[in-house]
C-alpha cells in the first residue's frame, strides 16, 4: 500500500509544479490532477478490497431477502 501512496505523492508534486508553471486552469494541470484523483481511487479500491466482510455482511449475501437485510429507498 506505501508504493500507491508513494505515487500519489509524486503525481501530487508533478500537479501543483504543472500547476505553478502553466496554471490553475489550463488543460494541462487538470489533467495531472486527474491523475492523482484515479490513483487515490485506486488505494480506495485495494484498501477496501482488503476489508474483511462482518458475519451480518456474509449473513445478507447469502439471505437477500432476510428482514434485516432489506435496504430502502428514501
């Protein structure tokens, strides 16, 4: 997890100098900071991948329908 972090770093520091250099809004730095959006994503992704599910969680995989399971619309 510290490498994607690592990166995230970096990409970071390339925006804000992409940033610096050609400016808050050109093309250019909204792409570098996209950039660093997908990477933070993705560390979201593995770290919730890496989650462990509760038993009430495997519960309502296997039992849908359960009344405790049941989730609405407001």
């Amino acid at each position: 997890m510290s490498d994607i972090q690592e990166q995230i770093d970096r990409e970071r520091q390339q925006a804000r100098t992409v940033c610096d250099a050609e400016g808050a809004e050109s093309p250019d730095c909204a792409v570098a900071w996209d950039s660093v959006e997908e990477l933070q994503a993705e560390a979201a992704h593995q770290k919730q991948k890496g989650t462990k599910k509760t038993s009430f969680e495997k519960y309502c995989e296997e039992n849908p329908d359960a009344d405790e399971c049941r989730v609405y619309d407001e």
